[in-house]
C-alpha cells in the first residue's frame, strides 16, 4: 500500500523528471520526431517527376526544382539526422522551416488539414529548444554528454515577453499570406531565431 500511494504522490503531484529520465524521453520524441516525417520525404522521390512540374505553385519563389530539393532535404536528410541524433538542433531548424512554410500554404484550408503541418512545427520547435537529448549522436561525437553547456540567461523578463508577442504577431501576419516568396521565408527565419532567443532568455548582443 505505502508503494501504490508513493507512485500515485508521484503521478499527481507532478514533481520534475530526473535528468537522465528527461533526456531519455527528449530522446525518444526526437526518434519519433524524425521517423513520423521519413515517409512525407520517400514520397517526394516517388512522385518526383510529378512534383517537379508543379510543387505547390513555388511556395517560396525561388523555383518549382530547388523547393522540391530543399523539401526533400528536410523530409528525407533532416528526418534521418533526427533519428540518429546528429545535428539536432540544425535539423530540427530545417523542419521547422519547411513546416512553416506548409501552415502558411495551408493557412485558409480547414483545420483538420492544416492541424498536421501545424503538429509537426511544434514538435521541431520544441527539439530545436530542448536539443537530442543525452542519448544522441552529437554526445559521441563532441562529448556533450560530460561537458554539458547551457545558454544561461542574461535577457530581462519583460523582453523575452515582447519578444514572443511580436513572434506571435509576425506569425500571423505571415501565415495570413500578406507578404509571398523569399520575403516569407526570410520572415520566418527571423520569427523562430526570434523565439528561440525567447525561450532561452538569451540576447547575443548582451552576452559577454
């Protein structure tokens, strides 16, 4: 009985995850993560000949071609480097992007279809804050797990406030398909470097 009320004390008092538990469940969503994607990219190459011809009416001006490759890059490249935990953040930055780009395409469509790209951009925002992960990749290769670094935070408050709103903002007014092509893209590059400055409290002008 003293375990049972112990694991219930647990489950609903909510107390914080132990380090290796979060970065193991990190981890897991960032295997998730990429796998959930993997199939939206091998179908790209399946339907290569057909896409190539029109690919969503060029969603970000710069050629029907290079928005194929750079989708496919991400679909397909970035998915797999999720998976495996390399370059985490770089990869989820990319998807990020390509998913952005799709609720904008699908920014007036019904919910239910534009809920997915909307899903997938949360979940790459997220591992683009959170990183792999302790077990990644990236920790073989450049012993992050023994010499963990944090962007420690030197931004006040109120400006990391500001800064999503005007995040939140300037989304809208993307997605809403005010402003078209690279302009759009550059946009949002802006918006999630932006947020992520946000989330980490963290302003390069202010750091030392």
């Amino acid at each position: 009985m003293k375990k049972i009320n112990e694991l219930l004390s647990w489950f609903f008092k909510n107390p914080p995850a132990k380090p290796d538990v979060q970065s193991a469940a990190i981890s897991a969503f960032r295997v998730f993560a990429g796998l959930m994607m993997l199939p939206y990219g091998w179908s790209k190459i399946e339907n290569y000949d057909k896409l190539s011809i029109d690919f969503f009416g060029d969603p970000i001006g710069i050629g029907m071609l290079p928005s194929l490759w750079l989708t496919i890059f991400a679909q397909l490249g970035c998915a797999a480097m999720l998976v495996l935990g390399f370059q985490t953040r770089f990869a989820a930055f990319v998807l990020f992007i390509n998913m952005a780009v799709a609720t904008k395409f699908h920014f007036f469509d019904p919910y239910f279809v534009k809920a997915l790209p909307i899903l997938f951009l949360g979940m790459y925002s997220f591992l683009m804050v959170s990183g792999g992960g302790r077990f990644a990749l990236d920790n073989l290769i450049f012993k992050n797990a023994k010499t963990e670094q944090c962007a420690c935070a030197n931004m006040h408050a109120l400006s990391r406030a500001v800064r999503l709103a005007v995040c939140f903002a300037l989304s809208w007014i993307v997605f809403s398909n005010a402003f078209s092509g690279a302009l759009s893209f550059a946009l949002l590059v802006v918006i999630f470097l932006m947020f992520t400055s946000a989330i980490y409290g963290r302003s390069i002008i202010l750091g030392r």
